[in-house]
C-alpha cells in the first residue's frame, strides 16, 4: 500500500513551510516509502545523534538545513559532539580538525535544537513519558526511551531523525506501532544462588547476550532481579544495543509493558527460549577485557553511557574514601546539565586532587580525550570497553565502579 500523506504533509514537502522544511520532508517521505510505511505520525520529541562529525557530508546537511532556514518543531535534543565545549583543553585536536566539529555541533543549535550534548537524555528535563511517539536517534537512549520509559521510537540514525525533528513527523512503521512492540524471543535467567545480589556486572552481561542472541527480535528476560536503580537498566540497554541491533526489551515484572510474562508477549509464544546462566554471564564479562589481573593502568575511564547525578554520588563516596594518589587520571563523561548541577552543589570540591576529570558534551571512546593511549584503560562500562578498542586502540580492563577506583589507588587492575 502506498504511503498516504496529509495535506499538511503535502504542503510542507511543496515548500509552504520553507525550503529546509520541504528539503526535510522530501527525505522523509522518500525513507517511509522505502520502509513500506502507509502513513506519517505526529512526534512529541526528538534527540539527534549526527553531532558527531564524521566528514564534510555531515556539516554541509546540517548547514543545508539552516540556510534553508529550518527550526526543530518540536522539544529537540542533541547527542554528544566530537568536542568538549565546557573543558576545550582536554581536546586533543588540531584546530583544523576541531572547526568542522564545531561548526557542526553550533549549526544543530542554529536549527533550535536544546544544547544538551548528552547520550543520556531521558536522564535530563527532558525525558519523554510513556506512550509518547519521539524520533531519538543513539542507540542505549533508544533502547532506554522504548524499554524503561515506555515512549515510542525507532533506531533512527543521523539524518533521518533531524528530518524528523524538523518536520515533527516520523513514519508510522517498526516500534512506533502496538503490533511491533511484543516479544519475540524469551531469556531466561536459571541456575544462580538465592542469594545472588543485583551487580551492574549482571546487568551489563544480560545485556551483552540479549543484544547477541535476539539479532532484530524483541527480547523478553524472565528472571532479573529487581536493580537498584534505573542506571542499571541503562547499562543493560546500552550493551545490549552495542552488541547488537535491540531497540526495545522487556524485563518481566520491571518494565512497564511487561506486568506479566503473557503481557510482555501479547498472547504470542515465544519464537525461542534460551537460557542464561552464571557461567554464560562469567564469559561474556571476561570478554569485555583484553587484559588479566595485576596489570599497570594508565588511566580510567566511566560515564558511557553518561553518568547520573546518582553515579556521580557512588563514585565521589568511593573516591574521598580510597584517596587514590597515583596520578591515574580517572575520567567522567557526563551531562551538562548533571555537571553544572555538581559544581553549583560544591560535591566536586577538592576531587581533583585524586584525578578526577570531569568530560562533557562527548565520550572519551570517540573523540581525542585521553592523554595516553599506549597503556591500560579500566571501565565499569560495558559499551566502553566494547567499543575502545576498535576505535582508540587501547588495551580494556573491565571491572565494577569499586573495582576501578580500588585500582587507581594502587595503579594496577584489581577486580573482587
């Protein structure tokens, strides 16, 4: 069935809007189109991944779009950039290479899209609420909006969700729609002891496996413990998003379109049920690191996704309490808005002196943050540790937030 547009639709893809209004639903259309849609939907919200500069392409689309005079029309928030504009002297970027960036990052601004420059917007002002249709595009704030939240989006990517944005419409197609949302594929959590405790290294490795095993199928997970906090559903999202393709799971009993499991499913039966046990999470952790035990670190790195204000309290308590003095940087990415509510608090107070590097705007496993890429970098991350070695080439040890601090104090990994 061909895709139906609205006159309104019409009108804007004819230029009545403006010239980067219609430029913007001529793309739309055309992927609706080619997706099989049958009709566009209005959207509440959007959050744009193409901040990051990846070549000439991406500035001249962003700055097509403001010459053409376009304006988000609806609440728009932005990823994380190539740049730290808060801190510019942690870049370790030519100023060749930083203007692009730059010119790419105040080009989505000029559109009136929110500076907010955080992975993690649903942890922002600006989280959407359930039943809400947005267009996000980042993958953990995907799978977070539709999981946790219970909002509405596809994995959209750059280009696709600032259309989106700038036309305040999204194709009714994929998890936008009651039908796509259901499970499909059913894990199991079996064989661990009573009296198993609800780590982020358990949650980080369902996610690892879920994100493995589902490849485009909705994922259900009987069995997760309650966490302790909506971080550590954040950190299943993320790496079951980074290892493979999840836009939305369900978690029995936990999240909000999964009461039961015969809710979670909608009626369907499960297309496969697999099983989760401790020695499957004790492998994909231990995959996560490229090195053993007792090595030499050069420095730490958390926040990927983006720290909360709740992390942040966890690592400052752990950090005036271990006081590590080597020397090791210990780097944060985080929110403005999170950073800027820290620093008025005075909680940051004195924290330097243990190492404490506080990043904003981007992640220091995609941008040119970190001083020494010729040694060991620990995590609490998942997707960092996923991720690091690919695109900076550094040796990953992967262990909890106790672990990580602990190591910094005496300068080598050690993980209880």
């Amino acid at each position: 069935m061909a895709l139906h547009l609205t006159p309104a639709d019409l009108a804007m893809r004819n230029g009545d809007a403006g010239a980067a209004a219609a430029f913007a639903m001529q793309i739309l259309t055309a992927f609706s189109e080619a997706l099989g849609a049958q009709a566009l939907l209005d959207i509440s919200g959007a959050h744009i991944d193409g901040c990051l500069y990846h070549g000439q392409v991406s500035l001249d689309f962003v700055e097509k779009l403001v010459a053409g005079g376009g304006r988000a029309r609806v609440l728009t928030t932005l990823n994380v950039g190539s740049l730290d504009l808060i801190h510019p002297e942690l870049v370790r970027l030519s100023p060749e290479e930083q203007t692009p960036a730059r010119r790419l990052m105040q080009a989505h601004e000029a559109l009136g899209c929110v500076a907010s420059f955080t992975c993690a917007p649903y942890q922002t002002l600006y989280r959407p609420k359930f039943g809400e249709q947005i267009a996000w595009g980042e993958s953990n704030a995907i799978v977070f909006a539709n999981s946790v939240i219970g909002a509405r989006t596809n994995r959209y990517g750059d280009f696709i969700d600032l259309c989106c944005a700038l036309t305040g419409r999204a194709p009714a197609w994929g998890l936008h729609l009651d039908e796509n949302r259901r499970g499909e594929i059913l894990f199991r959590l079996t064989g661990f002891p009573a009296s198993l405790e609800p780590t982020d290294a358990l949650f980080i490795a369902v996610g690892l496996i879920i994100g493995t095993r589902s490849g485009e199928r909705v994922p259900v997970i009987e069995g997760l413990l309650p966490p302790r906090d909506e971080d550590q559903l954040k950190a299943l999202g993320a790496a079951a998003a980074s290892s493979g393709a999840v836009g939305l799971f369900h978690a029995v009993g936990l999240t909000p379109e999964a009461s039961t499991l015969a809710a979670a499913f909608g009626g369907r039966v499960p297309a496969e049920a697999i099983e989760i046990t401790p020695a499957q999470v004790a492998d994909a952790l231990a995959q996560l690191s490229t090195v053993p035990d007792g090595v030499a670190i050069s420095a730490i790195c958390l926040g990927t996704p983006h720290f909360s204000r709740a992390e942040w309290d966890r690592l400052i308590s752990l950090l005036r309490a271990a006081a590590p003095d080597r020397g090791i940087p210990i780097y944060v990415n985080t929110g403005r808005e999170t950073l800027q509510a820290l620093e008025a608090s005075g909680a940051l107070a004195g924290l330097d002196r243990f190492g404490l590097i506080p990043v904003a705007d981007t992640c220091t496993y995609i941008t040119a943050i970190l001083e020494r890429l010729d040694g060991v970098v620990m995590t609490n991350s998942g997707k960092w540790a996923h991720y690091a070695p690919g695109n900076l080439g550094v040796k990953v040890a992967f262990g909890a937030l106790e672990d990580c601090i602990a190591s910094a104090a005496i300068g080598r990994v050690v993980r209880g």
